[in-house]
C-alpha cells in the first residue's frame, strides 16, 4: 500500500502572524442537511494517532547569510521555558503528564566551533541556510535544509522524534497533520503558534463553527441551518483559543484511558467531569447520515461560574480530526462567538441524528439528560438506584471483597452496612461507560455480611439498591498469580504488556525474574479476576524473564512461574487474518489479525489512506479485530492495515482482498 502525504496547514496570513492575531474572519455560508433516519451509537473510534512518552525534539534556528535570523533564545523559551505557557508546559498539562517534549543537545564540538545556539544553550542548532530564496520560503525546503544542518552537526535522524525549524521569512507556519515537523517562518510575539501548530501534528485540522443556530421553543436546532465559520475554536489552539487541547484530541492522541471516554449509548442521564478532572472526560455519539461524531465536553469556570458549560462538537474522526464547534449562543455576534459553552438549563436538539440533549447542572462536573430515538428526556433529579454485581448474592468472598457494578457515568458511589448507613464501607465514582469496581476501605470480618449501595450527582440522591447478603471467609495463604502473556518464548515490542489471573482486588506486581527490586509495574485484580501491567518505560532490546506476585489481606503469595520472552525494536507491519484472502463477507465485515501487544491497528481501504475503516488496541496476546462501524455497499475490496506504537508507525500489510455480498447478512 503506498504511504501518503501528510496534510499542511499554515497558522495565518503574515501580518496576522506577526501582531499575535488569533483569527480572521471568514466567509459565511449556510449548512443544510439531508434529512436520514438515525441508528443508534454502536462502536467508537479508537485513538488513531497515540503520542506519549519523552519525545525528542531538534530545534533548528536557521539565519540566512545576511545574518538575518528569528530571535534563537526567544523561540528556545517559547518551546520549552518553565513558564506555564511554553509548549513544553503546556503539552504536560493537557496530556496530564503522558507526554514530555525534551530538547535535543548540540554535539559538544559544534557548540565549541561557536555554531550553536545563542548565550551557550546547547539544546539547539542555529544553522546557515545559504541565501534567502526570492519570494515565500518553501516548507519541504526549509525541512530539508534543517536536516542536512543536523547531519552536518553529527546529529542524525534517529537521534530526535520531532524537528522544529525557525527561520525569518514571509511569515504564518506550517505544519504536518498529523506529523512530527514544524516550520515557522517569522517570530512569533507569545508561544500560541507553537501550540497551535503542534496541535496539528497531534492530528488536528483547522477547527470552525455553527453559529447563529435556529433556537425553536428554547431549544437550540442544529446543525441544519446554522452558519459556518471556519477556522474558529476558542476552545482549541488549532482554530485560535487560548485554552488547552480538547478532550477530542486528547482521545486522538491516547492520553485518555477507555474509562474516560465512551458512546452515549441510551437515553438517560450522563455526567462529566472538568476538562483534566478525575472521571468522564468526553462521551461521544455518531450521526449516521454524515459519519461524525458529536462531542461532549466539560469546562468549568472558576472566576464566573455562570459560564461554566459544555462545549459541543461535531467531529470527523478518522486519518486526523476535523471538528465544527457549535455555539449555543441564538443569533451569535462577535462577541458571543468567544464565549460558545452550553450553560445549565440550555438544551440542544439534532432532529437528523434524533438526540436531544439538556444541560442539568455545571458545578464541580456537568450534568446530561440525554434523549435518543424520539425518547422523552429523563429528568435531571431522577436518580435510580445503581446496580450490585459483585459479590454475588448467598456468594462467598475474602474479607477484602470487590464490590462492583453498573451506575450513571460520572456518579459517585457509596457502599454501605446494610441497615447502618452510617457504617461506610467504600466510596468510588462510576466511569464513563456506566461501570464501577471498588475495594473496602479495611479488612471485613468474617462470617455473615450484607450491604447496599446508593449513588449521587452532586446534592441529589438515588435510593438504597437491594441489599446483597454474602459470606466472608479469611484466606490463610493466597495463590501465586498466573501470567498468561505474553506467550513462552515469543516476539513482543519496546512496551509489552504483561496480563494475567489472581484473587479478585489482589495487587499484583511484575518484576524480573530473580530481581524482585526491579519492578516492571503492578495493577489490581479486577472483579473477575483479570489484571494487565502495560509497561510505560521501554525496555531495551533483548531475551527477558518475568514473575509476579500477589498482596491481598495483608498476605503476599509466592513468585509465580518465571515468564519468557524476546523484546525487538523493530515495528513491523500487522497482519490481517480475517477476513481471508478472496473470501465472501456481509457488509459489515469482521476484520481481524495480529499485531504488538498494547499496538493501535488501523485499518484502511487499499491505496486510499484517507480511507478508515476502523481502529482497535491489540491486546496482551497480540489479538486485534475491527467490526465495520458503516455497511458497505456490495462488491470486491481490498484492504490494508499499520500499527502504532506510542506514535511509531510501521509499514503498511500487504492488501487483502475479498468480496462483500447483501444477502450474507
């Protein structure tokens, strides 16, 4: 399959650039849509393009032979200054500290020859680029004069992950999208350019806006017959906002765990959390008649609460993102454009998509009453009590139990005693997809015990659940837990994931074999038993030996079996099992096959790479598999598929052919 060219967005004209301009106002058009009939969410887009981890950056300051140049320490400071709004800074913030940009170092004998940065910084290149070319600089140039400057230096292409090139021309920047190169051709006056940039890179695509919507008996319409602004977000550094990436990026790019985020998948109440909270961060719901995804997230406004809201969007999510904010401002000026949240008591309405969607409340997190398929909207003060899965009635558990169970996203959960409310036994928050698993706060006793459990959104209270009577029994010794993957003696990348069975809530900690000191990682059984450590730090190529062990009770079992296997740093193309070579599916095939663990498989259409079919993790055995969100119309495909890990990409797989018919459904 042949690679594609990455997209290039320039930021602004040069003097927009230059004056620290965010935006200019652009053309208004009017949105239609067709009408269609709405199917309900079934799966998410998985993140397409993970960037965690130190990643390194060469910045290169490139000065014509005239000796015109950008200001190399002011760029250094706007990339990766302690200040809170330097890239670097602001990257940590918005990735909650799963992404680190580090600056390369000049090799000693060039910053000696007096070729290196300004004021003896050694983490950049100032570079001679020869005579200015007449006219605009050219991006791939400009690249490529930067790369054969750090050759030149002794630095070599897999000595950095990014390349940042300043140089003084005609203004605005460009960017690849997504990527790992920038290029700024002036000096920006505040560090927005970068970040507005480097959004790009994290996949992003110039953000626009739906305003001046149709408000019809309080409700706002959209999208059909809102106006269109493009290039416009304040929400998004991509499209001019001042504030941190988007929970939608932030899923693009992983830093989100899948307790985070997930599909409205039903009519019912919906909570989220603050932007870069603990909890629901962003809940998603596909519109079939276009393929995008409306977006939820939550900002709160500390200094005015009032204007604390949700901020909607609709997103295309596939190769990059492409998002349409939409303001929930009626007949929205200028002014009104800045400020598009969704308040308390605001609904919006998307007939084509048949969701209706109340904002309840937006104090420390938000509120939904979500309406689908016509439904009415539940109302913002009724709250169900949540359900008890676990322990299992007339069961028997340890005397530390995993209570767990299903509840209102974003809710918090209480357990208690049954019959002596007062006597708390454990408090947790339910996740994003409607799910809970907590442990007791201390050892219960043995023998008889029974409890109940209520949840909360903020002041309001369910009813008290069933109560659960089970019985408790103390271990005297517990098992060693089972490590499952990876396999004996197989493959696995720079970051494997190590998986396996122990008591249900033990915590389980992985080390090298023989070298107990040397922990890998340790995460918590959960309620059935299952727990995973994917490794956060490489390891370096070579043969490994893993064991684990488990705590529970105040108990720590035996070192398991000793586990090996092989690391290699090589990232190599996935392979497609299913479906198999000239065979016959319906229109909504299951596409299958191997890859790293802990890798995202992305799946595309043969030589059309803008073309996604679909996104999932491997998981710890190197097992993946995509259902088709869409159904295909019938006749002969070809498809192809790459892995991404930690935002390496590897080759694509070689292409698969086969042929859907209808009446296989």
């Amino acid at each position: 399959m042949t690679m594609y060219s990455t997209t290039k967005l320039s930021l602004y004209a040069c003097a927009a650039f230059l004056s620290g301009c965010l935006a200019h106002p652009a053309p208004e058009m009017r949105h239609q849509a067709e009408m269609a009939p709405a199917l309900p969410p079934t799966q998410l887009v998985t993140p397409q393009h993970p960037l965690r981890g130190l990643q390194r950056v060469l910045l290169v300051i490139g000065h014509w032979d005239n000796g015109e140049t950008t200001d190399p320490d002011v760029q250094w400071s706007q990339l990766f200054g302690e200040d809170p709004e330097s890239l670097k800074s602001w990257v940590k913030a918005s990735s909650e500290g799963q992404l680190e940009l580090q600056p390369v170092s000049v090799p000693a004998s060039i910053r000696e020859a007096g070729t290196a940065a300004a004021a003896g910084n050694a983490q950049m290149l100032i570079a001679n680029f020869g005579k200015r070319p007449p006219g605009n600089c050219d991006y791939s140039d400009m690249l490529s004069r930067a790369r054969e400057a750090a050759t030149e230096a002794g630095i070599q292409t897999s000595a950095y992950d990014f390349l940042f090139v300043a140089v003084k021309c005609q203004g605005g920047a460009l960017a690849d999208v997504p990527g790992r190169t920038i290029v700024t051709f002036g000096q920006g006056g505040s560090p927005h350019v970068w970040r507005h940039e480097f959004g790009h890179n994290l996949g992003t695509s110039h953000p626009g806006m739906y305003y001046d919507c149709p408000l019809i008996e309080g409700i706002i319409q959209a999208p059909d017959h809102c106006t269109v602004r493009s290039t416009y977000d304040p929400g998004d550094p991509t499209g001019g906002g001042i504030t941190y990436y988007p929970a939608v990026t932030r899923m693009f790019a992983d830093w989100l765990d899948k307790s985070r985020f997930a599909a409205l998948t039903g009519t019912g109440l919906y909570r989220l959390a603050n932007l870069g909270d603990a909890g629901p961060q962003l809940y998603l719901y596909r519109k079939p008649s276009d393929k995008r995804f409306i977006t939820f997230e939550y900002r709160r406004d500390d200094e005015t609460p009032e204007k604390s809201g949700i901020w909607v969007r609709y997103s295309a999510i596939g190769g990059s993102i492409k998002s349409t904010l939409l303001n929930a401002r009626p007949k929205a000026n200028a002014r009104d454009q800045a400020a598009p949240q969704f308040t308390a008591g605001q609904l919006f309405e998307d007939k084509v998509a048949q969701l209706k969607v109340k904002v309840c409340t937006t104090d420390d997190a938000a509120t939904l009453a979500v309406a689908m398929n016509s439904a009415e909207l539940p109302a913002c003060n009724k709250i169900a009590a949540p359900a008890l899965l676990t322990p299992a009635p007339g069961g028997i558990s340890t005397t530390y139990p995993v209570f767990s169970g299903t509840g209102i996203p974003g809710a918090e959960i209480k357990v208690v005693k049954s019959q002596a409310p007062e006597t708390v036994i454990a408090t947790t928050q339910v996740d994003a997809h409607g799910n809970w698993s907590v442990l007791p706060y201390s050892e219960l006793p043995q023998g008889g015990y029974s409890v109940s459990v209520r949840q909360h959104i903020e002041d309001a209270a369910s009813s008290w659940s069933p109560n659960v009577a089970f019985t408790i029994e103390k271990l005297e010794t517990i098992p060693q837990p089972q490590i499952e993957a990876p396999a004996v003696d197989t493959e696995t990348g720079l970051y494997p994931i190590i998986s396996g069975t122990a008591l249900p809530g033990a915590m389980v900690r992985v080390t090298r074999s023989h070298d107990p000191g040397g922990a890998l990682g340790k995460a918590q059984a959960n309620a059935n038993g299952e727990w995973a450590v994917p490794l956060t730090q490489s390891l370096p190529e070579g043969n490994y030996s893993v064991s684990a062990t488990q705590t529970l009770a105040n108990m720590q079992s035996a070192w398991s079996a000793n586990r090996r296997f092989k690391v290699i740093a090589a990232i190599e193309a996935p392979l497609i099992t299913e479906p198999q070579a000239n065979a016959q599916t319906g229109n909504r095939p299951l596409i299958s096959g191997t890859a790293l663990p802990g890798a995202i498989v992305t799946v595309y259409r043969s030589n059309q790479p803008g073309t996604v079919l679909g996104s999932a993790s491997v998981d710890a055995s190197g097992y993946w598999s995509i259902r088709v969100l869409d159904a295909l119309p019938s006749g002969d495909y070809s498809i192809s598929s790459r892995q991404n890990v930690r935002g390496n990409l590897s080759a694509f797989s070689l292409n698969v052919r086969f042929k859907i018919v209808d009446d296989m459904n």
